[in-house]
C-alpha cells in the first residue's frame, strides 16, 4: 500500500495510492499527490489553507505564495466542492497548530502545484449547512450524497448487504431473482401498473413482494430460497414509508420455527456486529399479538422502556365508577411522575387524539395526597390496586378492547419520550407470534388478510377460517427492534382446498381465484411441500442500525413525500407516439 511506496525521496506518490484521510506523521517528508474535493478555504492574508476532502476523509494543505506563486495564483480562485489534485511535501503541523479532531491533524500538505480538475457552480447548498429543506437536498442529491451522514448511511446499507449475503449463503440459501414486470401480489398496497406494448390493453403489476414465486420456486425444487428484492407498493408516503423498498426475501421448504427464528437471529447478530460492533443476546424473547396488545397497546412494541399496560376489567366489575363498571376493558399505566393539571390537560387533549373519550387519572403526589376526581367512586379494594410511588400517576383508560390499546400503547410511547425513560443505547429485538388471520374492513364490509391471504392457520385454527374467520390465527410473526418493525413472515398453505377457503373467507368468487391466482392453485395440486419464510425491510433495518428517523435518509435516490424524484422530475410525461403505441389515450385532466 502507499505507506510501503512512500519513500522520502523525490518520489511522488500517486494519489491513486494514498487518500487525504490516510496521511499522516509516517509520511512526514514524503512527496504526495492528493485529489478531492474542497471542503473549505481559508485566506489568511497570503496563505490559502483548503480542507482536501475524498471519501476515505479530510487532509488540510496549504498554499503559499512564497513557495509556489503559480499555485498560488490558482488558490485565489476555488470555492468549496472545487475537485483538485495538490502536489507538495507532507509536513508536521507547529504543536499550536494540530487538530486534535483531524485523523490528519498532525500534518499538512505543502503546496508545490495545484492544479483545478473541475470548478463548480455556485452551491444551492453548503454541506455542512444544517435544516437544508428536503426537496432541495432531494433536487441536487449528488450534493447531499457528499455529506458525511448521508456517505455513512449509505456505506452502512452496503455492509448490511453484504454481511446478508455471507450468512444466507453459509446457510445454503440460494440467490435467486424473479421478475419485476408480474401480476399483483397482494400485500396490502395498491399496485402500480405497467402498459403491454405486445398485449395491448394488458397490464403487468410491479410486484409488492416476491410473494408467489418464492413459493413457486420452493414448489419448483429449490428448498432454500433468498433475494434482495425491490418490492412496489402504491401508497400514502410517511417517514417510515416510501414507495419502492428492498427487502431480504427469504423462503424455505419444511420449515421449523424454532430452525427458521434462530437463522434469522444468527442473521440479524452478524449485520449488529458487522455494521455497529453490538453484540446481540440471541434467542430473542417473544410476545404472541394478545399479549403484545395488552401489555403494551401495539404490535411492534418498544421493549427499551417500562410503562407496561397493567389490566383492572375483572378488579373493576363492582366499581362505583359507571365507566369503569360497564366498560369492556380497563387498563392503565404507571407514570413516575405526578403531573399538574395543566400537563393531565394536554395528555387528555393527546389520549382523544388516538379516540379515547376522556383521561381518567389518578395523581399520587410527593406528600402522599391523592389528587383526582374520581378517587372518591374507588373502593380501598381499587385504590390499593392502584396505588403507586409518592410522585407519580395512574392513567386509566376504559372502553373497547381495541381503543384501550390504541390509546394507552400511544400514551406510554409518548410518556416514554417525553420523561426520557426510553434507554437510547439498547438494542430490545422481540418476536410477535400468533396475529390474527383476518381482520373486518369496514370500509370495503369484508374480512381482509392482516399479513398475506397466503399464510397458512395456525394449528388449530383451520375450522375456524370457514366457521368463525374473526377469531383465527394465523401462523405468521413479525421482527421487531425498539419499535420499529423491521421483519414478518408466516408459514404458507400448501393445500390446495385450504387456500381456496382462505380466498373464499376474502370474498373472492371461484372466478376469481382462477383468474388472479389459478396458476399458484394449479401448483399447489401437483406436489407442493410445506413451506414457509420472511422477509425484512432493508431500509426498516437501516433506519434502526443508523438511528434515522426518516427512511428517505437511507437511500441513494429516493422519492420526496409526494412521489416525485425532484432530481430527475420522474414522473414526466411521455410522447403522445409511445401512448398511442400502447393504445392509451389521456384523458384531459382538470387543471
Ligand atoms: N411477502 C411478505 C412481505 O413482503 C413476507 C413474507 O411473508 O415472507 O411482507
């Protein structure tokens, strides 16, 4: 490497050779050439210093006009993001002079020549410049993909690739790629469309997962199935959602839970330990989706803090407290603080928010007081329940099932927040098992699949999926790390007749079932094994390795929230020949 090459002599080692953050007091005396960017200049009356930026990290140089006026001359010129090549000796800095923040910090490049590769326009931008709006670090990306957060997020994606790959392969899954003009696969969004030149009036579907065909290359004989898939969903754009994501596609056949669980936690302990230097505790605990529900009101909980969800219905029933009494379900929470009624207030505002019709509480405060309007309807019985700490409050909510968790899972992760409870060094990985199969839709009046219309019932719940769909289980789970959900899967239905009923209980007529999906029937009937897998979000895992809130932060190119490339201004408008090629004619639309 250049340390080897750099011999003090008149030598001039190629800046192909050494990067500006690899110099230092080694080189000392060495002829160097360095290339990059610059990432700042400073004129100090004379001499020109300029941070020399590249990927590997920053060297200064200095330019003096006393030792080279020709590069001196050129120095008056740059401005940042300049790229420059800078010939000159490396020498140690004056003691007063070292950056301690600098792995270059001890040494400088004394300018012999300087020569401008490529100026650069004005900036719309500078790189360190912090709250630059979004759209506009999204219209001049090769811009933003300088900045150290965004050189970092994206090194970070393709080692978790990378370590993905290592350790699907070790297993002996196979790589293997299907697809991205298709039929829809339904995962819940809606599906974009792509024109059939060759079949006019026919359009393929851009797949929102490798669902089928991973299924279909298990029934075709490949027994260990992976991908690093693009998957397209059509829907709303959020911070943690965006329309064409990535995810490691992963199916094999006879699959084992306990076998298939501890690979994937092999497989997330490696990409921790790779990408973060953490060392994950494997096995990693689980919750079924009841308990999750319960105890902390969502189905990716956030385990790095406390403020479990405890139950009062049963202790409830005989309350003096009408609201209470009746109820469906009772819960509440433990806060350790005791909050004044003007902080009850604005919690009150929050928890209807999330469709609670009040916020009953009950205030335990320093000095032992009591403070609340309902303490008087509570029996000792009750208020012995509820009691807790000097300095701090019991938030109650009571209503349906599904409103008690709503509300009190969004207060607890709000509270958490808020109070600084949750532990922002922890990794807390736990696995949801057992979601229901279907839910109601109360919009479309039907059953519609939670996870895939793919996923086998859990044993015991087949009955029910003709009987009674509301209450069956599905043998699906899902992966979640300090609340973000980053992985889910299920085992499949490899019956034929099972996953006709399965469509059946979603309302698909048989006409139906043949015409979207009669070729997985067909195979299905001609020797299917049992199988089953998962798949986890690439950008989900990213956001919680980098600590990113916004997902958009973990891709090179991706779209702004209303699903427009600001770079490129995809999507554009295309020639009336090529529409009229593919029989399509456009409606005039409403300005
Ligand atoms: N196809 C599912 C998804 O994309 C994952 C799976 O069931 O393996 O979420």
């Amino acid at each position: 490497m250049a340390r080897e090459t750099c011999h003090k002599s008149d030598d001039v080692v190629s800046w192909r050779d050494l990067m500006c953050g690899e110099v230092g007091l080694s080189q000392v005396g060495c002829r160097l050439a360095l290339a990059g960017w610059v990432d700042a200049r400073r004129d100090h009356g004379g001499l020109v210093f300029v941070d020399l930026r590249d990927a590997s990290g920053l060297c200064q140089i200095v330019i003096n006009p006393e030792r080279a006026s020709e590069a001196a001359e050129a120095a008056h010129q740059i401005r940042n993001e300049f790229v420059l090549r800078a010939e000159g000796e490396v020498v140690r800095r004056a003691p007063e002079n070292v950056n301690p923040h600098l792995s270059t910090g001890e040494v400088e490049l004394q300018v012999d020549a300087l020569e401008i590769v490529s100026p650069s326009t004005p900036l719309p931008f500078q790189l360190d410049e912090e709250g630059v709006d979004e759209t506009l670090r999204l219209r001049y990306r090769w811009l933003d993909l300088r900045r150290p957060r965004m050189q970092h997020n994206l090194r970070l994606r393709a080692d978790l690739v990378s370590t993905i790959r290592r350790e699907m392969e070790a297993d002996g899954f196979l790589d293997i790629q299907t697809p991205i003009l298709f039929k829809p696969t339904p995962e819940g969004a809606r599906d974009f469309i792509v024109p059939s030149r060759l079949q006019q009036g026919r359009f393929f579907a851009l797949p929102q997962s490798p669902q089928i065909l991973k299924q279909l290359l298990v029934i075709g004989g490949f027994d260990r199935y992976y991908q690093i898939a693009i998957c397209f969903r059509d829907e709303d754009l959020r911070a943690d959602r965006v329309q064409e994501i990535t995810q490691l596609d992963v199916e094999m056949a006879f699959p084992d839970q306990e076998y298939l669980f501890s690979l994937m936690e092999c497989m997330c302990a490696a990409v921790w330990r790779d990408c973060v230097g953490a060392e994950l505790e494997v096995p990693f605990p689980r919750l079924t989706h009841a308990e999750a529900q319960a105890r902390y009101g969502s189905d990716k909980p956030d385990l790095r803090f406390g403020l479990e969800i405890e139950d009062a219905t049963e202790a409830t029933r005989p309350s003096e407290l009408g609201v209470f009494a009746a109820a469906e379900t009772v819960r509440f929470i433990r806060v350790p603080q005791a909050f004044s009624r003007a902080e009850l207030e604005r919690l009150e505002a929050f928890a209807k928010e999330w469709g609670a019709k009040g916020l009953a509480y009950l205030v335990f405060a320093e000095d032992g007081e009591v403070r609340s309007p309902i303490a008087k309807f509570l029996s000792e019985a009750e208020l012995e329940l509820f009691r807790s700490e000097p300095g701090s409050t019991v938030l109650f909510a009571a209503d349906e099932r599904a409103v008690v968790a709503r509300v009190l899972g969004a207060l607890r992760i709000h509270l958490g927040r808020e109070l600084g409870l949750v532990d922002e060094e922890a990794w807390r990985f736990v696995w949801i098992t057992d979601f229901p199969m279907f839910e109601w839709d109360e919009e479309t009046e039907r059953w519609k699949a939670v996870h895939h219309p793919f996923s086998r019932p859990a044993p015991g719940s087949e009955e029910l999926v003709v009987s009674d769909p509301g209450a069956a289980i599905a043998h699906a789970y899902d992966l979640v790390v300090n609340g973000i959900e980053i992985g889910g899967g299920s085992f499949r239905i490899h019956e034929q007749e099972l996953q006709a009923q399965v469509f059946a209980a979603l309302q698909l007529s048989e006409e139906e079932q043949r015409r979207k999906f009669g070729f997985l029937l067909d195979a299905l009937a001609m020797g299917a094994p049992p199988h089953g897998g998962i798949a986890f979000g690439i950008e989900r895992m990213l956001m919680a390795l980098a600590r990113e809130p916004n997902l958009r932060d973990v891709i090179a190119f991706p779209k702004n929230q209303a699903g427009v490339d600001p770079m490129s201004g995809a999507p554009s408008e295309v020639d009336q020949e090529l529409l009229e090629e593919l029989g399509i004619e456009l409606r005039a639309l409403l300005e």
